[in-house]
C-alpha cells in the first residue's frame, strides 16, 4: 500500500483540530486525538501553500500537443489545457489561473475522471485518530484508478496529490477531456443515527437519469462491500442516492451541478465516527471500498443495470463555510 507522507501538525481549520501526529493509511492502531470534522463547500476557502506532486505516469497513447484536452504537467498535476501557441500549453491552473506551461504529457480524451475530495489546506473531515479526508481520498481513487485501468478503462485524477485545487477547475478537468463518468470521492461528518449497515450517500444530478444510475449502482456496489465489515456505523436518516437541492433548486454540490457528464459525489462513510475512522486506516477497507467504485463504474459503462438505493424524496441543503472557491488560494508548482 502506498505510504502518505506525514505531515507537520497543523493547529487549526475552522473547527476542526487535531493533536499528535497524524497518521499515514496503515492497518496499524494510532493514538486518538480531538479532532472534528469539516465538510466541504464551494464557497471562499482558506489560503493553502503548495505541496508535494506526482511523478507524470507513462501513457501508451500520447496525443499530439495540438490536440491536448489536458495536461500533466512535468510535476506531475493534471490542468485543462485551454490553447497551444508557440510551443507552449496555455493552462488553467489548480486556482483557476491562466498559465503557460511548456512540456508534460498531453491528455486528449479519457473515459472516467475521479476527484478525491479536497485536498491542501482544505482538509475535509477529520477523524478522531487524526486520519484526514483528504488523504484518504486521494488513497482511494488512486486505488481505484488502478483497478480500472487494470481493466482497460482509461482515467485521469482531477487532484494527484495534496494541493489545493477549486471545485471549477475539477469540473472543468472532466468537461475538457469529454469523460463519460465523474465521481467525486468523499467521506462524511458529522455523526447521526447509530446504524448496522454503512451510512454510505450518493448525491446525484437533478433531473438527468444516467447520474441517477450511476448513483445508484456506486450506492448498491458501496454498501454491498462495506457490509461485511462489523462496525457501529453511523448514517442519515435519509440516506441513499439522492438530488441534494440548494435554496434555489440547483444542485447543491458543484462536484455534482458543473460537471457536463453523468456525475456523483459519494459519501463512503463517516470519518468522524471512530469505529469507522478505525477501519477507514486499513488495507482492508482501502482495498475492498475501491474495488467497490471500480466494479459500479464498471457496472455503469458496460450494462443497463438501474442500481438501486434510490431516495425519491431530495434533501434540501445550502452549502455555506468554507471550500472548493478560489480564496486565498496558491497553486502548487507546475513545472
């Protein structure tokens, strides 16, 4: 299993907290801490510093630079390409800035484009074991990447390591590259019902059938797999694949309302619950909810199945706080 580099301790976001040191994904048991979560919005967001990127993954297929949809730049972060003039790509980076970046791997089109949620400053949920949303995240669709590929479907990250990255450009990743799925990863807080099955949600596009499919079969894959694990789960009393509608009857979630492609975000599970932060640190549970989201997408771009879960009654919600806009925002490095 891949190891995430730890981090230095940080002191604040908004209300969440965390003491010690924060743990990498492992099987291993971990000293508790005091954190609460955050949970992630689009709306003016916390200034974050740059950090660490991928190496660029090889490609069998590599377009010409012409007719580059998206780019991996050579530090390896996946940017809509806007225009190519003199040599140069012309990008919009992380921030939702216009850059020229010259090299990196052209990407012309791809078939599904996975977010792992927040990312940088924007921490997302925290689990009383220190175990952050955004780690996890990142953990779990590369996972799922892989698999999928393994299977000879193509995808690309939105986020490929821990910087921040705006809600916009997220979305615009997955326009430009004309994918056929989206599906934002995510893990929830704050607790709610105690349950003995997982509190997993999918929020899906109002009004577009195939993003109800999709939701659909990510909730019956998700909550199918995760059952078997023997945990105190916690869960809304409305749980599902649902439309989550704002006050002007949009779609809440800009994961969900800019994508122009069969989108979803999904909620796995609660990391502010510590029976399931606990398990959310294992091998195990890594392995077993990616291969999860590789079998729905799977599902979704191979056979007719509806899926099931649904939640006809929509949950109204107007994010409000603090991420996924713009704000205070500073990109990582390019190259």
């Amino acid at each position: 299993m891949r190891k995430l580099a730890a981090l230095a301790g940080f002191s604040m976001l908004t209300t969440a907290c965390v003491t010690g040191e924060r743990p990498v994904l492992t099987d291993e048991t971990l000293p508790p801490s005091t954190a609460q979560a955050a949970s992630e919005t689009e709306d003016e967001a916390l200034p974050a510093a740059a950090e660490e990127v991928v190496e660029p993954l090889p490609t069998s297929t590599v377009p010409e630079p012409a007719a580059a949809r998206a780019l991996i730049t050579p530090s390896g972060v996946v940017v809509p390409v806007l225009d190519f003039i003199d040599n140069e790509y012309v990008v919009r980076t992380p921030c939702g800035e216009t850059s020229m970046i010259t090299g990196g791997m052209p990407i012309a089109e791809t078939t599904v484009v996975l977010d792992p949620g927040h990312g940088g400053e924007e921490i997302g949920a925290v689990g009383p074991n220190g175990l952050t949303e955004k780690e996890l995240n990142l953990e779990l669709a590369e996972r799922t990447k892989a698999e999928l590929e393994s299977r000879g479907i193509s995808v690309v990250l939105a986020r490929t390591a821990d910087y921040r990255i705006t809600i916009a450009t997220r979305a615009e990743i997955g326009n430009r590259l004309d994918a056929e799925v989206m599906v934002s990863i995510h893990h929830n807080a704050p607790n709610f019902l105690e349950s003995d099955k997982p509190g997993s949600e999918v929020f899906i596009q109002s009004g577009s059938p195939e993003s109800r499919r999709l939701g659909g079969l990510v909730y019956e894959e998700t909550v199918a797999a995760l059952d078997q694990f023997d945990v105190a789960w916690t869960v809304s009393d409305n749980a599902g694949a649902l439309e989550v509608l704002n006050r002007d009857g949009e779609d809440a979630y800009g994961m969900v309302r800019r994508p122009e492609m069969p989108a979803v975000l999904a909620e796995l599970g609660y990391l502010s619950n510590p029976p399931e932060a606990e398990l959310f640190l294992t091998e195990e549970y890594q392995s077993v909810a990616s291969m999860a989201l590789a079998d729905a997408i799977e599902r979704f771009l191979t056979t007719d199945d509806p899926g099931s879960g649904f939640t006809n009654e929509p949950r109204f919600f107007t994010p409000g706080g603090g991420t996924g806009g713009s704000g205070g925002c500073v990109d990582p490095e390019l190259g």
